[in-house]
C-alpha cells in the first residue's frame, strides 16, 4: 500500500514538473539584436510594425460583409457620450462632444478619444458634431429592412446586420455643422472640418474607416463622416501607410501565421484571431 502511494505521489511530481517548465518558457521577453529592440515571445520573434502589447484584440475586430458580428455581440464598456461633455472641474473639456439625433454611446475609450478630438478641432475653429455611434445588431436590422422595403432592394447604403462597424462601438459619424441636417455624401469630404478630421483623426487613435480609394475592398462607399477607434498605435500605422482596416487586418493575420509557424504560444496572438458569425445568417 505504501509503495503504491509513493508510486502516485512520483507520478504526480512528474506531471506537475514539465508543465511548470512549460509556463516559465512562455513568458514573453525583449532581446536587444544588432542595435535594434525587438520583441519576442518565447523566443519567437514578432516580426510586424506594431507590437502585440501596443494593440487590442477588440480595437482592431472587423465587422463586415465577410466578417459578421454575432447577433448578441455587445461591446464591453459602453458609456453615454453625453456624460463626457463636460468636466465638473472645467479643466480640459470645452464642451466636449456636440450630439445631433442622440443620445449616443460608445465604448469609454472611443467616446474619450472622441472628446479630445472634438476639444482639439474646436481648438483650431472647427465645431464637429456626433451623427451617430453605436448601434445594436437589432437596431441596424430595422435600419436595413426599412432601407429595402423603401427603395425594393438593397441600394448598399444601409449595411446588413451583423455587419455595420456601428455595431463595434467603435464606429462613428463625426461631421461640421451644416451636414447635421443634410443627407450624407462624399462632398463633405471638401469641408475644411472633415479635411482637419482626416489629417488628425489618428492622433486620437482614429482613422477614416471608409477611404475614398478603398471601396472595392470595404465594399461600402467612401464615408469621409466614418471614424474608427483602433487605438493611437494601429491608427498612426494605417493612416500614415494609407491602409484601410481590412488591409490590416490581413497584414496582421499573415503575422499571426507566421508567428505561430514559428512555434509561438497560441494563446498569446488567439483573441486576434477572428471569425464570421455570418453563416447564423443566411436569412439576409
Ligand atoms: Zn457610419
């Protein structure tokens, strides 16, 4: 009896041993080659223009025509814009975000990125106002509906459920002051407001999520009203390399593949990993 508790009490300490090992080669380290610091991940190097630590998982998930969001996707941390307008001590918030057709929400992040944009253009003499942000999945599917049932069919302004960027809460309409009661079209993009926007937005962790020369692989028309929080790294990247998400997010899927051909830890890149919710529906 006693030799077979010893026994099993050997094996356990054999199992327990390597798996420990296992979790100290995991963690990730910075080594110092020919000058130049780069990041590796259990000896795997990263090799893309952003390190994994500087992006989010969710600041970068696309929602698109081939990328669709589930029907209960709800984005952490949404918060009422309206309740960052002012700062109670006046320090820094000149008013914060102008709203038409509000109340609006977004994720915490975007609507404070959104604030020091706004405080930022008012700066400089432009009056931005926020059209519109988050919008649930069953919201945009009324939206869709009625958009068909008004023209016939599916003139390709309103985005089908599951696939509008609005759904991320992430995705906003920021546009001057005159296009607040006006159809949207790419004329605004002539506006000085919506020129000041393109050339800054990434400052803020913004870029232009629909580009004018970028619609045969966004699949929707230039909306130079559209910004997209991914974070201040991301959005330098993309705007500075004239990209548009789904660009990325291809450069960033061969990084990922390359990185775990390597033998880096799956678990580290996996939440950047995305998939389609679209086949659930077929119905649209
Ligand atoms: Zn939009």
């Amino acid at each position: 009896m006693k030799m077979l508790k010893m026994l099993a009490l050997l094996l356990a300490v054999l199992m327990i041993l390597p798996a420990a090992a296992e979790e100290e080669e995991d963690e990730w380290s910075f080594i110092d080659l020919s000058g130049e610091p780069i990041v590796t991940y259990n000896e795997v190097e990263w090799d893309f223009p952003i390190d994994m630590m500087d992006m989010e998982p969710e600041l970068v998930r696309l929602a698109n025509k081939q990328m669709f969001l589930d029907e209960d996707f709800k984005p952490a941390g949404l918060v009422d814009v309206k309740e960052l307008r002012l700062d109670d001590e006046g320090n820094n918030k000149n008013g914060g975000v102008r709203m038409v057709d509000g109340p609006w929400k977004l994720r915490k992040e975007c609507a404070e990125a959104l604030v020091a944009l706004c405080d930022a253009a008012r700066a400089e003499g432009h009056e931005l106002y926020l059209k519109s942000a988050y919008r649930s999945y069953y919201k945009q599917a009324v939206m869709y509906e009625n958009r068909v049932k008004k023209y016939g069919y599916d003139d390709g302004w309103v985005t089908k459920p599951g696939a509008s960027d609005h759904q991320t809460g992430l995705g906003c309409d920021v546009v001057p002051k005159k296009w607040t009661d006006r159809g949207m079209n790419e004329d605004m993009a002539k506006e000085p407001e919506t020129q000041w926007m393109a050339e800054h937005c990434a400052e803020f962790g913004f870029i232009l999520r629909y580009p004018s020369d970028k619609e045969e692989i966004t699949e929707i028309n230039y909306e130079p009203w559209h910004l997209r929080y991914v974070g201040k790294e991301v959005a330098v990247y993309i705007m500075e390399n004239g990209l548009c998400l789904e660009e990325f997010y291809v450069q960033l899927t061969a990084a990922i593949d390359d990185f775990l051909a390597a033998g880096g830890p799956r678990y580290l890149v996996e939440d950047f990993i995305q998939t389609s919710a679209e086949d659930q529906y077929s119905r649209y």
